[in-house]
C-alpha cells in the first residue's frame, strides 16, 4: 500500500515531494537513468545455520537499508514457479468485466485495504490524468499461515466469485513470501545490532497484505501521468516481483529517477514507512513510483510486511539516544495502520459507488 504525496514546482525543471510527516524531498526532472544503481544482495546466508554468514548478509541489508532503502534480492530461496503462477492469475483476474470486478471493490471494506482499486482511481500527485493502474489487494489468513498462532482468526479478505483457483494459487504464493520475510526480519534486527530474535514477538501474527498490479501501457507523457504516482509504502518493507516490462524507479539521494531494472529470478526490497519510524529514520523509506513505457501491459506483485497490529510501536533501543532522541509518537500497529489506510483510501475518486451496492 502507498502513501500520497503532494508535487510541486520548484524553480525551472526542479519540483518537490512533500511527506505526510513533513518530509521534502527534490527530484530533478521526470526523466529516469539507469546511471546509478540500486545494490544486489545474495540472499543464501540467511539460511545458513552459521551465525557468520547470517551477519554477513545482514551487513550488507544494514549499508542498502540506511544508504537507499532498496536493493535487489537475489537465492531468495522461493520457487520461480509461484511467481509465475501469481503473473497468470493477475492477467486472469484483470481480464475479467469491470461488473465482475467491481464485486469485491476495495470501498465495500472499511478501514482495510483489500479488494479491487480500479483503473484510475487514484491520483497521488495531482498530475493532468489519473494513475493507470488496477489492483487487487488481500490480507493475512490464519489458516494459510504454517506458524499460526489462532487458526480460527476471520481474514478481512473479500474474493471473487467463480474464479476456481484464484485465491489458492495467491495464497500458495503468499505463504512463501511470508515465510521469506519471518527470516528476512531475523536479518534486520541483525542489521540493527540487536538479539536476531528481537521482532520475533511482533510478527507471530504480522500484517501481511500482498497485492497483484496491472498497468497498460501510457500514452501520456510522464509530467501528465504516472502508472502509480511517487509514493512510500506503509509497513516494514515490501518484497516486489515483477515481470520483464521494467517501470519500477526509485528517487536516488541526488534527486534522480534510477531504473530497477528486472534481474529474473529476483524481489525488489524495499523499506517502508514502518521501519523508517522503529529505527528513528535510521532505515529509509524511499520514493519510488511506476512508468509504464515498455510498449506492452505490465503486471507485478508486492507483499507488503509490517508488525502485530496490537503490539506498540516504539524505537529500537540501538537507533535512539540522548544525541538522536525519538522522532515519532508511540502508538499501537493497528492505530498506525487504521490511519494510514483510511488517509489512502480517502483519495479514491470511486468511492461513492459503494452507496449503490
């Protein structure tokens, strides 16, 4: 899930994207560069039962995390063959009749983000014409979930009706994804120096929301639109798997646009709002946004994981002192995510349409 910003010029060919928490940051212009380069991290250590080998690879999501806030994710230790299965999925549901679609729209569930946003629904930066995109959202299940705590847990989930195989052949997906990210956040508290088992108690029962994307491709030029505008993600860190099309950019510390380019076989990761705020900002969560020129549709699928929504969210002790005193007010995962979600959803121009259900 994103966050909306709010663009501005700034002087001749210079504009500005302002955060919700106040944040300014300056891009360059809407032209995108493949000049500077986003870290690829070979992620097999992490499941070495050497100690060593865990720290080495924490070392270096330590450096990407605090430098970028992105990097590549490469001997994941997932199957290609549930991603390919979650892209066939994607092209099966968003080929279906908008009616259809509009069944499960994301507006029939309060407060939550799931179910279906629509083609242009949305504008997060306020250009001439609405993001151009479509997507389908679902949330945690407990009963999908290896490590479930309470099995019995009701998902917030909405599914379409008569469309066999849809919601296992997701699932499938996200199970792996979040036993990837179990393990991966063992990794960011080594990063942070702290115990590897320090967020174990805050992810027994995480946030974990994936979502499948689809963009045609524009034909408007990129000061007019954007596939989704520039944006943050909401939770700890967000893993991306996306097909050949490309589109993915990341806005650099020097104010450029840098490709993420696709590597097959690898995620895109990416620190989101949650971390930035746990680690006091010494984590980034970075701008990033999607240009669809490829000359063909592109679809992706995130998985975006955050924390126990009834667990409090406070700094981790090795990111603050008496020199870097806590940035953020403390409140509960859940209060967090309620109002980042409502802030969100509060932007889509459908909304209405849930009165004539």
């Amino acid at each position: 899930m994103s966050q909306t910003e709010t663009i501005s010029q700034s002087g001749i060919g210079k504009r500005t994207v302002t955060l919700h928490n106040g944040t300014v940051f300056s891009f360059n212009s809407n032209v995108s560069t493949n000049l500077e380069k986003i870290p690829v991290i070979d992620a097999a250590g992490i499941w070495s039962d050497d100690i060593t080998e865990r720290e080495a690879v924490a070392q270096e999501i330590r450096e990407a995390s605090r430098d970028i806030g992105f990097f590549y994710l490469i001997n994941h230790g997932i199957d290609q063959r549930f991603a390919e299965e979650t892209m066939k999925q994607a092209k099966r549901f968003f080929a279906l009749p908008e009616k259809k679609k509009m069944e499960v729209f994301t507006g029939l569930v309060p407060n939550e983000y799931v179910g279906f946003h629509p083609m242009e629904c949305y504008n997060r930066n306020g250009w001439k014409h609405q993001d151009l995109s479509e997507a389908f959202n679902w949330a945690y299940d407990a009963r999908e979930d290896p490590e479930a705590i309470d099995k019995t847990e009701e998902s917030v989930s909405i599914w379409p009706s008569d469309v066999p195989g849809f919601r296992e052949n997701l699932y499938a997906y996200h199970t792996e994804l979040l036993r990837l990210s179990r393990r991966l956040t063992r990794i960011f508290a080594l990063a942070l120096h702290l115990p590897e088992d320090y967020f174990d108690e805050y992810i027994k029962r995480p946030e974990a929301g994936m979502r499948i994307l689809h963009y045609p491709e524009q034909k408007h030029s990129v000061d007019d639109q954007n596939g989704i505008g520039a944006h943050t993600d909401v939770e700890c860190f967000t893993i991306v798997t996306q097909d050949t099309s490309g589109g993915l950019e990341v806005l650099s510390k020097t104010g450029n646009w840098v490709k993420a380019e696709p590597i097959p076989g690898s995620f895109v990761v990416n620190i989101a709002d949650c971390f930035m705020r746990q680690t006091n900002d010494f984590f980034v969560s970075t701008i990033h946004r999607v240009i669809n020129k490829s000359g063909r549709e592109r679809y992706s699928a995130p998985f975006f994981f955050g924390f126990d929504r009834q667990k409090v969210l406070e700094p981790v002790p090795t990111c603050i002192s008496d020199e870097n005193p806590m940035k953020y007010p403390i409140m509960t995962g859940g209060e967090y995510y309620a109002f980042r979600t409502n802030k969100q959803k509060s932007t889509n121009t459908r909304n209405s349409e849930t009165d004539q259900k």
